[in-house]
C-alpha cells in the first residue's frame, strides 16, 4: 500500500535585481533558454523587458535586490 502526502512549501528567489534574475533564467533554464534561442533581436529585446518587468511586479524585497517568493506542493509516495 501507498501513502502520498502534500505539503504546501516555499522557495524564494534572491538575484541582485531583475535583470539578474532574467540573465541567470534566459541562460540556465531550458525553456527560457529557447525561447530566446527562437527569436529575432527585436523580439529577444521584447521578451527581456517583459521578463524584468514581471520580476519586478513580483518583488518582495524591501531594498535594491530582488526577491520574489514562489510556492509548490511538495508530495511524497511511501510504501
């Protein structure tokens, strides 16, 4: 027999400020990585600004740094 059993848990994110975050997404991140990968000057420039501007909409930080505050639902299966 299994258990699974939930717990609500959050991670927060600390970069140095928006741009940092994007930067360390736009090359780390798989998805992000090609979503840059896939376009064009103009549109990479589009995409970067609405990334900085999102992070910065969802800072929580009280100084220059940003920090911004992510849940999930950890779940664990036991047998």
């Amino acid at each position: 027999m299994s258990v699974l059993t939930s717990t609500p848990r959050e991670f927060v994110f600390r970069f140095t400020g928006p741009e940092d975050f994007v930067e360390f997404f736009r090359v780390n991140y798989g998805p992000t990585f090609t979503a840059f990968a896939g376009l064009d000057d103009d549109a990479r420039a589009g995409l970067y600004a609405d990334l900085v501007e999102l992070a910065r909409r969802h800072d929580s930080s009280t100084n220059a740094t940003l920090r911004i505050r992510a849940t999930y639902l950890e779940t664990l299966a036991t047998r």
